[in-house]
C-alpha cells in the first residue's frame, strides 16, 4: 500500500499524487466512483465491466445498511457449524418476507 499527503483547493478539487496515479495506472480520461462514509473517501476507478457490478454492490450495501438500522439483523456464533448458520439465516430470510420483523438483533 502507498500513501502520500495532498489537499483541497478552494474549489474542492484534490490532487492524487503522481506517483499513486501512475501505480494505479490512471489516465486523464478515466472516470471514478467516489464513496463517502463519515471522514473516508473512496475513489475506485471505473471500467464498463465493472460500473454494473458496483452499482449493483452500492445498492445491495445501502439496502443492508437500511435493514442494520431497523434492527434486522441476526447474529451467529462463530462456533456454529456452517451447514447450521445457513439453515438459521434461510428461516430468518423466510419470516422477513413474510412480514414477521424481528425488532431487536437476535443471537441463537
């Protein structure tokens, strides 16, 4: 992993450094997704190949974090045989489709 130190100009544009630039193999052209969580940014270069899948991610992520904030989550045991962990979440998948939400997270 590289670092290096830039800043933000008055007008908000932030300069990657040349030498992260050219291991990340960055163009002038290229295009990037920019992701912000509390004081992180995140800026993933784009290739058509992957613009569909990372849309894709972004929503599945929103969709979870979403879920984390009404309570529905489960938690397992890192003890728990996987063949068990899988049947667990399969019954907490089927009763969140039906409409029974569990309020609280729930470890079993």
């Amino acid at each position: 992993m590289e670092f290096e130190f830039t800043r933000m100009s008055p007008n908000g544009q932030i300069v990657i450094p040349a030498q992260i630039r050219k291991s990340a193999k960055f163009d002038a052209k290229d295009r990037f997704l920019v992701i912000s969580e509390n004081d992180t940014i995140i800026i993933k270069k784009l290739t058509r190949a992957d613009f569909a899948k990372d849309l894709a991610l972004l929503g599945r992520i929103a969709e979870a974090e979403e879920q984390v904030r009404k309570g529905e989550t489960l938690t397992l045991p890192a003890s728990m045989p996987i063949k068990e962990q899988m049947r667990k979440l399969d019954e907490y998948g089927h009763s969140l489709q039906r409409g029974v939400r569990k309020k609280k997270s729930k470890t079993r």
